[in-house]
C-alpha cells in the first residue's frame, strides 16, 4: 500500500491521504464518513456493522473493508494530521477508539474491557487493542510523541493529550502543584507503569492563540498615554 499526500514531515500528513491499494492490499477504514473518492470496482467496499461489546451503548458503528486494486481519498479533520504506526507482534497499547482511522490486514482489532480502576477514571468500559503486523493510522491534533512512563515517579499529562497508554498503567483522575497551579489547569491522567503513553502535541489553545495575537502591553500603554498615540503605535 502506497500512501500520498500533503506530508509534512516525519510520515505525518494533514488535510488528506491517499491510499494506493495493491491486487493484495486491504484496509479496513473505522471513519467511513472521511472516505472522499473511491476509484474501483463497487465490490471492492464491503461495510460492515462492528461488534464492540457495547462499548458505545446503541450506536451503530460501521466499518469499511476495501481491497485493490483500487484508489481512495481520505479527508483529515480541520486542524489534525495523520500519522501511521507500523506494528509487529502483540501491542501493549489501549487506544480509544475515536483517534482510529484505519488499519491494514494483517492486523486484529479488539475490544478490551479495562480494570475497574481505570474505567472510573476515564469513564470508558473499552478500549482498543491491536495485534498482528501491519499498519495503523492514527489521527491526531498535530504530531504524535512517546511519553515513557515510571512505575514509581508519576506522570501527570493532560487528558486531552491522551492518544493511547499501556494496558499494565496505573491511571486516576489529577492535578498537580501548588494551589494556584491546580485551580488553574486542565484535569490530569495521574500514570505510572512500564512502557510508554503515546500524546498528541498539537492541541489548539484558543486561549493562548488569542493572548498570542493581542498587542504588546507596552504597545497599548504607549496608545493610551502619549498624544495621538493611536497613530504612531498602529
């Protein structure tokens, strides 16, 4: 399977990928919503309804199969980027379901119920787990970084960073530092455990974009005091 599109860097791509399927390629697209174009034979989409053992109560999840040769289009949400991992053997890593775009044949998807612990913490019953060799495509708000995780020192990473963590993690529901810090922060994963937690590092700040953008303080000081200020400090 060949893959083009607007690529930064580093294998990750935004706006969209195109897939290049192979007489022996198939991929099983998670999103058939993003699939933009398609250039094959009809019979080669099969749709199917996933069983995820009731991971999202009564919606009907749908999952497309297609095989080569053939073409097709996937578009990216604005502001994420795809990044495909390649993976061998048995994988450590509980995904959450959402940040999955696709994955080839060759590898097996499953649904995993997690410890009682961790299902109070993050509120989710399942979450996925791969197997096999292949390739996974994973989307993301910007590139995807390892975090290696200690199984005594905790790491304290935003929750909405969180792309997937060991299946053996430690997780709750945190903050850290002093009080001003804690008041003023995003809720944490409190985790430790061996392996590594795999973040998104891109994650839009409205906030700090818009703080970004304003003016200098001085810049409108100077507005505001000096005679006819609003003219010599657009």
């Amino acid at each position: 399977m060949e893959i083009r599109s607007d690529t930064v860097s580093g294998g990750i791509h935004q706006s969209y990928a195109e897939l290049l399927l192979e007489r022996e390629d198939t991929v099983h697209v998670l999103h058939p919503g993003q699939i933009v174009a398609f250039q094959g034979e009809s019979a080669r989409r099969e749709d199917k309804l996933m069983n995820l053992q009731g991971m999202y109560g009564k919606k009907k999840l749908i999952r497309s199969r297609l095989s080569g040769p053939s073409r097709l289009l996937l578009a990216l949400p604005g502001g994420y980027t795809l990044q495909c991992l390649s993976l061998a053997g048995n994988e450590d890593l509980l995904f959450e379901f959402r940040h999955l775009l696709f994955y080839t044949e060759g590898i097996e998807m499953r649904s995993v119920m997690q410890s009682f612990k961790n299902m109070i913490a993050t509120k989710d019953v399942m979450r996925m787990k791969f197997s096999g060799n292949g390739t996974i495509g994973i989307i993301s708000a910007g590139p995807l970084r390892d975090w290696k995780l200690d199984p005594v020192n905790p790491s304290y990473i935003d929750t909405r960073a969180l792309i997937a963590y060991p299946q053996n993690a430690s997780i709750e529901l945190s903050v850290y530092g002093n009080h001003l810090a804690s008041q003023h922060m995003n809720y944490q994963w409190k985790m430790t455990g061996a392996g590594s937690a795999l973040l998104q590092v891109g994650r839009p700040d409205a906030q700090l974009e818009q703080f970004v953008s304003q003016d200098s303080l001085v810049k409108r000081m100077l507005r505001e005091i000096v005679p006819f200020g609003g003219i010599w400090f657009k």
